[in-house]
C-alpha cells in the first residue's frame, strides 16, 4: 500500500508547474490515499497484533471490529491504541502531539470534505507534508505493536 502511495506521489510530482487546477485536483486525489493508508494501516497493525496474541475466536473478533476503522482523527486513534494498553496510549498521545496530530486531523476532515463535494484548499507540498507526518505515526505504531 505504501508503494502505491508513493507512486502516486511521484506521479503528482511530474505535473511540475501544470495547471493549477489539475495540481489541486492530484492534491485532492492524494488526500483520499492518505487518508485510506492512515486507517488500513492501524487496522492492519493492530489486527495483526491480535492475530500473534490472541486465541483464534478473539482475534477474529478483534480483527472484525478493527477493519472497520473510519474517520480516524486523533481522538479515535488514541481510543483504538488505548483500549490494548493505557500506557500506549499515552505514548502515543506524547508522540503525536503537535504536527502529527495536526496532520492526522486535517487528512480526515478534508477527505470528508471531499467525499461530501464541499470546496478544499489543499496543494501537494502540503499533502506531502501531511502525508510525511502520517507515515511517522504509522512507523512508531508498527514499532509499538510489534
């Protein structure tokens, strides 16, 4: 998934200085992807925790209510790390606070905003920014949980 999502941006970066418009619609398309990796990423990692931890029947269970991760902004992440460990939790909390957890909310709300046909302002070095701050959380995630 992650070398999808590169690609994607690698393409984005060959528009160079096109059309604005289309710039922003690549911006726009890009925010969908992050978005997507941020929540298939935890539930894959968290599942997989569970698949290694568990007994089958409870990390069937588990990996069931986890696939179904949406909208998830800090606060929803922070319930999802906090319901294995409250320490992770604040570990997490501590790791994300400021442009990581910025980061996280802005890909959320403008995905919504653009799944619902509302206006965004997004550019690509801001989703890359975004993006960025995103695969920080992703990586110290997978260190957590493994």
């Amino acid at each position: 998934m992650r070398q999808r999502l590169d690609a994607a941006f690698n393409r984005a970066k060959l528009l160079g200085s096109a059309d604005f418009e289309l710039q922003a619609d690549f911006a726009r398309y890009l925010c969908i992807l992050v978005s997507g990796y941020i929540e298939t990423s935890v539930a894959e990692i968290t599942m997989e925790y569970c698949r290694n931890r568990a007994q089958p029947n409870v990390s069937n269970y588990a990996s069931r209510e986890l696939s179904r991760l949406q909208n998830l902004k800090a606060e929803r992440l922070l319930q999802v790390v906090g319901a294995f460990s409250p320490e992770w939790r604040e570990e997490i909390e501590n790791y994300i606070d400021g442009r990581r957890k910025d980061a996280l909310n802005a890909v959320i709300d403008l995905r919504n905003k653009i799944a619902h046909g509302e206006s965004v302002t997004l550019t690509y070095s801001r989703i890359r920014e975004y993006d960025a701050a995103i695969q920080e959380i992703v990586d110290f995630l997978t260190d957590r949980f493994s």
